[in-house]
C-alpha cells in the first residue's frame, strides 16, 4: 500500500542513539556523537543525529538531509552484519 502522507513514515523514526548499544557491540566505543558524512550528499552529522528505521529485522541509518541510507546494521544467529556504504567516513574519537 503507497500513501502521500509523509507522517506516516514518521510514525517509523528514531534517531540514530536508538541504535547505540548495537553500535557499541560492533564498535566497542560509543560513537554516537561521532561525525558522519554521507556519500550521496555530503552532508555531516553526528551519528546520533542519523534518522533510524528499527521496525524491520535490523535497522537502517538514513541521513537527515537526503535520506540516502548510510548504514545497514542486522544482527544475525551468526553475528552481526554491518554495511556503511553510503557513508564517506565515520571520525572515531579515542
């Protein structure tokens, strides 16, 4: 079912600090205040500023200027599976 009504897909939104356990598993650290700069736009956020969708079996990191996706992240039997290819760079601070 398609709809006009952009609220919907707000109803489905978080930021990205929803995520900030899962991104701790993978990346040991926090990094939700890390900068970000998203391949498509170049826009650079914080990742806690990402827009999150986590109501699928895993959660997706869009950017809040264009809405490319950033990062894939699903947690699996096996592990977790991590993909960041709409992203230029992710700064990790010590």
């Amino acid at each position: 079912m398609e709809t006009d009504d952009p609220t919907m897909d707000l109803e489905l939104t978080l930021d990205g600090n929803a995520v900030a356990g899962l991104l701790q598993e993978i990346f040991a650290m926090e990094v939700t205040a890390s900068p970000a700069e998203c391949a498509n736009c170049g826009n650079i956020s914080a990742v806690g500023g990402l827009v999150a969708y986590t109501q699928a079996p895993g959660a997706i990191l869009r950017c809040p200027a264009c809405s490319s996706v950033m990062m894939r992240i699903v947690e699996t039997p096996r592990g977790i599976m991590f993909e960041a290819r709409g992203m230029m760079h992710l700064k990790l601070k010590k």
